[in-house]
C-alpha cells in the first residue's frame, strides 16, 4: 500500500508541511518543538490520515527532532539530500521560491521518487558524531588564528593575544582527541569498527573516529558505490556527441566533511597500502595525462570501499582478499 506523502519544509522555528486529500493539497505551519509537532499528528487524524510517508531535507539539526517524533509515532520518514529536491525542482521550472511553495515540491518528489527511509542514529553514534565536528571546528579555528598570525600584525599585544588563542586552543584540540576516543572505548560496537578501520594502511585512529562519526552506519549502505556517491567521490563525466569530451571531475554531491576526512588518508594510502598505490599505479599507466587531483580523487574512492568492505564483511584487512571487500 503506498503512503500519503506529506512534504515538510524546514527552518529553525517553524516548519511548513503540504498533504494531498483526495485531490486538493492542503497546507498548515506548525512550530518546530514539540508542541509544533503535536499539532501536526492532531490535523493529520483530522484528515484521517493514519500513516505518512514524511519527507524533508538533510539541514543540520532543524529536522531531526520531528523526523524523530513521525518515526516513533510510526510514520515513514525520509531525510533527502537538498541538490536533489533542487534538482526536481528545477525540472517542474519551479519559478517562485518560499516555504509553502518548497513544501509542496518535497511532497511531490516524495510521491514520485519515494525516497528510502531514513534510520536515525544510536546515542552513541550521535554523540560521536557531535564529538568529532566539534574537534573539526576546533581544528578549523586554529588554522584561522595561526593564518591571522602569518599574515603579519603590527600590535605586539595583537599578536600575543593571538599566540595566546593559538595555545588555547591546541590544548582543547588535545582534550577533544581524548574524549573522542574515550567515548569510542566505551562503546564495543564503535570500538570494533574502529579496529577494523585501522587495519587499513592510511587510516589511524583518529581519521577512523572521523570516519565513524561523519558515516556511522557505512557499512548499512547497499554497496561500496553507494557510499562513494553519497561522499561526492564519484566520477562525473561530462561527454556529449562529437564536441563536448570534458575530462571527469568529482561529483561533489554528497557529505562534504567525508572528502574532507578522505583527503589525506588517501595520500598517505598511495604511499604506504599496496592496494591503493598499485591502483593508482594502473590508472596512470592507462593514462598518463590524468591530473594528480584526479588519482588523488579516485585514491580516496578505492580507500572508501576498502573501508565499506572491512566494516561489511567484519574483517580485518588483507591485501591479497581485497577483491572481495569492496562489494
């Protein structure tokens, strides 16, 4: 039995919603807390809805708390990436733009593409997760006060108040660390995952934490491409009849922070994990023309599906049964 869809639109505040009874779409905002969400389920039984198949975008934190609530209440809930709403958007040549109208354009996509449902994460994985972006933006701050620093500041008193920051906040990035991991300790089921992440030549242990905590649930995807696509480490070609032969670039669709996280392990991996080095070996052999980025890009692909691979099949990795990981 297919669902009514129920498209909502989410901002910090408020949140706008589009259902179809019968043949008319009926819209209501509603508050983004608890009462908002109350609200909701008492106009759905007005309507006599019993079960939804809910659908918004992945915007930070403002969607979880209601996706949360419809799950628990027993509706199908989806969180799509936005390009992808963008994208259906633009092919009904949307023209105007506000909450209501953007409402009504995630129903649709939901009721035409049914989206798979979304599985929301453990305590645990959300702690993690909070845990290692926090220690990301800590990271991020440094590099900001010591890029401030190089610059050049004529105050002596700027500069030690900078300097000052810069120690401050080295020492926060080295508490984090330990939190990360300790929180990764207690918890057996992160704490095998990350073994088995470390097994991999170029990933340590905190790239695994990072890994973990940005994509806890990798191993859940159908396939090792499916993981890929969802970093925006694919491959996107760009070819058309005899004149258009633009050369492949990444995608970047998809989980920034995980190309983010990939991007040096990779490097380290073409060096030191024989898989990674061989395969970036062949493909320059194939062609060599292709820019360093590009075996840089696809280094961080096979390293990504050694990864899905290990954590899939609860392995540790081997070089010479490789083949099968990654499927």
């Amino acid at each position: 039995m297919t669902l009514p869809s129920l498209g909502i639109d989410i901002s910090k505040e408020t949140f706008d919603v589009e259902l179809k009874v019968g043949d008319k779409p009926r819209h209501k905002r509603f508050s983004n807390q608890i009462t908002g969400f109350e609200a909701l389920s008492a106009w759905l039984s007005k309507y006599g809805v019993l079960q939804i198949h809910a659908c918004l975008e992945a915007t930070g934190t403002y969607g979880e708390a209601v996706a949360l609530y419809l799950r628990n209440q027993g509706h199908f809930v989806s969180i799509v990436n936005p390009a992808q709403i963008a994208y259906f958007a633009k092919s009904e040549l949307q023209r105007n733009k506000d909450d209501r109208v953007d409402a009504g354009v995630i129903r649709r996509f939901c009721e035409q593409r049914m989206p798979p449902e979304w599985k929301p994460l453990t305590a645990a994985e959300r702690e993690l997760q909070g845990l290692t972006r926090h220690l990301e933006n800590l990271k991020v701050t440094k590099q900001q006060e010591e890029n401030r620093l190089e610059s050049g500041v004529s105050s002596e008193t700027v500069s030690n108040s900078i300097k000052d920051m810069i120690g401050f906040l080295g020492g926060k990035i080295e508490q984090m660390q330990k939190k990360v991991q300790e929180h990764i300790e207690q918890h057996p089921e992160l704490k095998e995952k990350q073994t088995l992440l470390i097994s991999i030549p170029g990933i340590g242990k905190l790239t695994a934490a990072m890994i973990l905590g940005e994509m806890p649930q990798l191993d859940n995807l159908r396939s090792a491409r499916k993981a890929a696509a969802q970093c925006g480490i694919t491959p996107a070609h760009r070819r058309s009849g005899k004149s258009v032969r633009g050369r492949p670039r990444l995608s970047k669709i998809g989980n920034a922070r995980m190309r983010k996280i990939l991007y040096m392990p990779a490097l380290a991996a073409m060096r030191f994990n024989p898989v990674v080095r061989d395969f970036c070996r062949r493909l320059l052999e194939n062609d060599q023309h292709k820019s360093k980025l590009a075996i840089v890009g696809a280094a961080m692909r096979k390293l990504l599906h050694i990864a899905f691979g290990v954590l899939k099949h609860r392995q540790l990795f081997n070089s010479n049964h490789q083949p099968n990981f990654a499927r």
